[in-house]
C-alpha cells in the first residue's frame, strides 16, 4: 500500500495504488510487468488510461500554438477602453436637463452591432460630438474601423452602416450625423 496519505485515496479494487501504477508504467511499457500486472483488469485499464494522459500532456507541451495577434489585440482594446472614460455624449431628452452617455458606451453598443455581420470584425470605434448639428438636435460623428474576412463580399458594408445606424438610435438614443467605415485589416477566417 502507498505510504502517501495524498493518494491513498487512489486505491484502486485490486489493492494497487494508482501512484505506483504510474511509477510502474515504463517498466510494464518495456516489457517488465509482473504477473499481477500481467493479469488484472484494473491494473490494465489504468495503464491504459495513463498512456493516454501521457500521450495527450507530452502533446500539449510540445505545442507551440500562440495566439493570433488579432485575439490579443481585441482583448486589449477592450481593456483600454474600460480604462479610458473619455468625452460624453448628448443623449436627446424631452425633460429639461441634459442626459450624456460615455462615448466608448456608445462606441461599445456600434462595434457590437457591427460584429453581427458575417464576415466583419469591429476593430476601432470613435465617437464624438458633431460639430456642425446644432445645440438643441445634438448628433455623433462616428469612425468605425473593420477587419474583414478574405472572401468578404463588399455590398455587405451597407449592412454594416444599417445595423450600426439602427443601433445607434435603437440601443443608445444617439442620431448619427457621420458614420464613416474604415475597412484597415484582413482576418484569418
């Protein structure tokens, strides 16, 4: 029986600790099983089963697989804009006062809707006042930067402009009195 109280609890019906099991699994590999390792189904089958972890832990730590430069790009743009409380924006209201909502809200809601067409990735989003609306109908310049899958049909960037456009009114409350789309990247599929 194993003197380790950490595994004891890994007894396996046999009597055999799985630890030495493990410790034996070479030995049993090259040919130098013992007769109840030989015979025992208990035995055989976690053998069995330690190769395959084996198998799969030598796999993994011999992959080399880093991520793609746009999913650490996309999480740290998160992170910057979660850091960064910048500008608000007018939100129309009919009560008196005014109602302002952050500009990275806003841009978070319009890359949200972006992304929602098959074959765009939202990338950039920045969100400001409009200097030619007038006070009292206040609307938002908006600069949306994309990165587009290969076979990205371009007809599809006016359904990007419509859902963007749509959400802007629907989700936030904000006019949109500029929308320009920068199509910067390529995306692996």
């Amino acid at each position: 029986m194993a003197m380790n109280h950490a595994t004891q609890d890994y007894l396996l019906p046999c009597g055999r600790d799985v630890e030495q099991v493990w410790e034996r699994l070479d030995e049993v590999d090259a040919g130098r099983a013992d007769a109840h390792e030989l015979g025992c189904p208990h035995c055989q089958a976690t053998q069995e089963s330690l190769r395959v972890l084996r198998g799969l832990t030598t796999e993994l730590a011999e992959d080399d697989t880093e991520p793609s430069p746009d999913l650490v790009g996309r999480i740290m743009s998160a992170v910057r804009a979660e850091v960064r409380r910048r500008d608000l924006v007018p939100l129309a209201s009919p009560e008196p006062g005014e109602v302002q909502v952050s500009d990275q809200a806003v841009a978070a809601v319009l890359r949200f809707a972006a992304d929602t067409v098959d074959g765009v990735r939202a990338r950039h989003c920045r969100v400001r006042r409009s200097v030619e609306d007038p006070p009292d109908a206040p609307g938002v310049d908006v600069e949306l930067s994309l990165a587009i899958a290969p076979d990205f049909d371009g007809d599809s960037l006016s359904v990007v402009r419509e859902r963007v456009t749509a959400a802007a009114s629907a989700r936030v409350g904000i006019r949109l009195a500029r929308l320009d789309l920068v199509v910067e990247d390529i995306y692996d599929a």
